[in-house]
C-alpha cells in the first residue's frame, strides 16, 4: 500500500499586534503558506485579542527550526507554538468550497473555474485559479488597486502596463479587461508563472501579456501605469527602481499600505530623485470583517507633480 503523505504545520499564538509581523517572519524562515485565524475567521482563533497563525512546511525539520526561532524572539511575541501534521492531501483544495464568484469592481465579475455565474449587462467576467500565488482577489489591498483602475479605465484604453509582484496575474488581467493593451507581468516567485499563463489562457488573454519571474530592475524601459500590489516593506527599497519605470505623466498605483504606513510611504515617494505627487488615495475602513482587513489599508496613485 502507498503511504500517503505527511505535510507539517507550525501553530503558533500571538497576539494581534504581533500577527502580521511574524507572519512575514514565518515566510521567510520558508513557510509556503501562512492562515491567520481570529474571531472573525470561519474557522475561528483562540480568542481574547489573540491570533492563531497556521503556518505550511514543506519539511518537518523547517517547521521545527521555524518554531525555535520564534520562541526565542524577545517580548514575548510567541504564546505557544506547536507542530502537527496533516495525513494525505485533500485539503489542499478544502479553500474552494468558499472561493465564489464575486463583483471585484462596479463593472467586474471574478469566478473560480468550478463556479457558474451568468453576467448581468454589461459585467465583465474574469476567470481565475489563484494556486498557490497571492491574488484570489479577495484581499483587501487587491480590491483596492482593482477599484481604481475600474475608476481610470478611461486613461487605461490601449495603454501598456507594468504589474510589479503580479502573484496570481488577477491586476494585470483586470487592466486588460478595462481596456489596456498589453501587461508585462512579473513576480520574484518564479513557481507562480504557471499560474498567471494558465489564467491568462483561461480568459484569452495571453496574446497581450508577457509574464516573467524577476524584479523590477529587470524590466527595460517605460510604461504609462505602474501596478505595485506589495508590503510597505518590499515597497521601500525599490521606490527608485519603480519610478524609473513610469513614463513621463504616468500613473504609479501602489498598494499592501497598512493605514499606520500611509504617511511614511507618501514621504518616501514624494522625495525621491524624481519626485512624485499623489493624485489619490482610497482607504478601507479599519475593523473589516476578515482578519487580513481589521488593520485598514490604502492605495495610492502618484504621477508628476507638474502633469
């Protein structure tokens, strides 16, 4: 008989506050996945202001390492940490009984390709398999930056863009349903490329697009929309790299801005060897129903001061 496999899983309780902070600490000590679970989860936290994260391991010795790593963090960060392991691979795919079709924009449908739904109007429908890249869509941050191209479609008609971390591909086809031309797409996880064709194939959309595993300093020349979906973070050190991509009068759309970061990631791009101007802002609101929206985020669109 087979032996099914094992997969290891580090559960770690936290506080709130430090939820998001060892969630990044988690991926980079090589988790694949990372699900925080809290009161306003479907599966629920532990409760009393704290956080279960569930981290995924592809070995059991990463995981263990992981978990020494962060119980020895000073303050106290960690409550518990624990190691269990999931027989066969079934759930895997437990996330799509709750993945449905929903309105990402005014005008844009997203479905999952195992859901039916039937456009009303004019409602432009995008299929999508997120796999295992960031950007089923549902996130608050993506909602964000999808809203305000729905909201420029007018200045997106047969434009080039430039999607920066494009996890799933979800922004670059939005932008190519709204009216741009072509995407040249790209993320550092070379293993979410499969993803983003299958997608693009999926909706008919890989003519127009160019995807590829780099950064942005790979990309050569300029582009009149620049999408940046990523952690304040990550944002910070290639502010340069990015606004060296915008053509003159274009529009960089950031996003993955916690509320508390807005004005230091308004300085830092508008201080830069060239020097943007933000032109708008969109905000959640804070205490959002989903665990990744209690913190509230923003999205930004800067350009030339002087266009």
């Amino acid at each position: 008989m087979t032996q099914k496999p094992r997969f290891p899983f580090l559960h770690l309780v936290t506080s709130e506050p430090h939820a998001d902070v060892l969630s990044g600490a988690l991926f980079e000590l090589g988790a694949t996945g990372v699900e925080e679970r809290d009161q306003s989860t479907y599966v629920k936290g532990p409760g009393d202001g704290r956080v279960l994260l569930v981290a995924s391991f592809d070995l059991h010795s990463d995981a263990e390492a992981a978990r020494d790593e962060l119980l020895a963090l000073d303050g106290g960060m960690v409550e518990a940490a624990t190691i269990e392991e999931i027989i066969g691979d079934e759930w895997r795919d437990e996330w799509k009984k709750y993945y449905e079709p929903f309105a990402l924009t005014p005008s844009l449908v997203v479905r999952p390709p195992w859901a039916e739904y039937a456009a009303r109007n004019e409602e432009k429908v995008l299929v999508l398999e997120p796999g295992r890249a960031f950007g089923t869509g549902l996130h608050a941050t993506t909602s964000l930056v999808a809203r305000t191209l729905d909201r420029y479609k007018d200045s997106l008609q047969g434009a080039v863009v430039l999607d920066v971390g494009c996890g799933s591909g979800i922004l670059s086809f939005v932008a190519l349903m709204l009216g741009a031309e072509r995407v040249v797409a790209l993320d550092n996880d070379a293993e979410v490329l499969d993803t983003v064709l299958e997608n693009a194939d999926r909706n008919d959309l890989r003519g127009r697009m160019q995807a590829f595993a780099g950064v942005v300093d790979d990309v050569e020349g300029t582009f009149p929309w620049v999408l940046a979906n990523i952690e304040s973070r990550i944002l910070d050190p290639i502010a340069e790299a990015l606004v060296a991509r915008l053509a003159p009068g274009g529009r960089l759309v950031l996003s993955g801005i916690l509320l508390a970061e807005e004005a230091e990631m308004v300085k830092r791009f508008t201080n830069l060897s060239r020097p943007l101007a933000v032109i708008d802002v969109t905000r959640t609101e804070t205490g959002g129903d989903r665990a990744f929206d209690r913190d509230g985020w923003v999205s930004l669109v800067l350009s030339d001061p002087a266009q």
